[in-house]
C-alpha cells in the first residue's frame, strides 16, 4: 500500500531528528508514513543489529507504517547512478505524495554535513526525477511524487515552512530517546559542562516554534514554489506575539 509521506535518513536517527515530529503529527491525521534509513549507522556506536532494534523502536513511537535500511555503507554513502536507482526503485515501491529529505547544500564537516548527510540529499533529489522516467533501469512502474522537502536547514538559512509540532514534542523527543548507543552510550560519557544532544534539538525545536508563535516546531526548504489557492488560510492559526 502506498504511503503519503516517505522521510529518508542518512542513518537509524535522522530522520528521526529531522522530522519525527511532522511525522508523527501527520500519522495522526490519518496519513500513511514511512522512514528509509540510507545506512545503518555502522560507524557509530553500537552494532547495525542493535541500531536496527533502536530504530524500530523509534518507528514504533512514530506510528510508522514502513521503515527501511538501504544499506549503503556508513561514511560511505556516493551520489552514483547505481544508488540513485536504488533510491528510486523505493520512491515506485511506495509511491509517496511527500518525499522528505537531508538538505544537500551543507558545510562539508561533522554534524550537518557529514558526507552521508548531504550526499544522501543529492541522491534522493536526483531519485526524485528518475523515478518517474520510463526507460530508467528502476524496479516498479514510473512514478512522480507530487513534492520533496528538505530538513537539517544550515544555520542562517530561511526555512520555506515551519510545522507545528507542540502537540507530538514529548513523543517526537521519545523517539530519539531510544537511540541509546547514539546519545547515551556508557562507553561515551559526557561531560557535565556540555549540554546533551537531546537539548539541542530541543532548542531547535523552541526557535523555530518562537518564529510562528508556539512552543516546538520543525523548519523545512522548499526549492520550487508551492502552489497555494488562499494565502489567508496560510495565517489563519497564526497568534500575535506577546
């Protein structure tokens, strides 16, 4: 059955990060999800078993109806035909409206843009097109979502949209919670002056919420217009600031 909305991650937890809470909130309003981990994460912390284990967990909060492992190979991630294709075949297996995707256009570096992170965003960018084209060497029929989105928005960039995602907030940071070897692994101990990765999406979550007046929310990027029949209906829910 297809889904509405299909979120890809360049490993077990990006996703998550990304935009667990849009969708978890879509989830509710009776929309068909899906994450597909690109990697499974087998350069960091703990084994791909264990990290698939975290992630069904996570998916299992989520509500989601598919969740997938391409496994290309942590740290090793290619734009190539190959793996376009690969991605592609998926977007023709589950047919969604909605792709979501890692931002490709990042500082080269750790943290955002970690070779898996904007690689996987040109490659499921040029999947995006090569799925609906006849004559590509894809699994399945053609097909063209309706959309794709970016999430992991550089510092300084404009955001497209902002969701609302207040009401999913402690579900959504449940979800991450259970990447235990990413985020809480003993052998990875912390110092007690530095803030928790947890708090830092958080906080990201409370900035972009400050923006449109409520208290958690996740940014995305648009890079074609959207059409819209009603600006009005755009600020309807909008509150004033205090």
């Amino acid at each position: 059955m297809p889904v509405d909305i299909l979120a890809f991650g360049p490993h077990p937890d990006d996703a998550e990060i990304g935009c667990g809470g849009l969708l978890l909130k879509l989830k509710e309003k009776g929309r068909r999800t899906g994450i597909i981990d690109m990697t499974s994460g087998d350069m960091g912390w703990g084994t791909p078993e264990i990290r698939a284990e975290e992630g069904a967990k996570a998916g299992a909060i989520l509500k989601l109806d598919v969740r997938e492992c391409l496994d290309m190979g942590d740290c090793r991630v290619e734009d190539t035909f190959e793996n376009r294709v690969k991605v592609a075949s998926v977007i023709r297996r589950h047919r969604p409206e909605v792709i979501l995707s890692p931002y490709y256009d990042l500082p080269i570096g750790r943290g955002l843009g970690h070779n898996d992170h904007y690689k996987s965003g040109q490659i499921i960018s040029n999947a995006y097109n090569l799925a609906h084209l006849a004559k590509a060497p894809c699994e399945g029929e053609p097909f063209q979502a309706k959309a794709i989105f970016y999430y992991f928005i550089p510092p300084g960039t404009r955001p497209t949209f902002v969701v609302d995602i207040t009401a999913q907030a402690e579900q959504w940071l449940n979800a991450i919670d259970c990447h235990l070897t990413q985020f809480y692994h003993p052998d990875r101990p912390r110092p007690a002056n530095l803030p928790h990765p947890r708090d830092a999406f958080e906080s990201y979550a409370r900035y972009w919420g400050w923006q449109i007046g409520v208290k958690y929310a996740q940014a995305f990027i648009a890079t074609s217009p959207l059409k819209i029949d009603d600006p009005v209906s755009l600020v309807e829910s909008v509150q004033p600031r205090p």
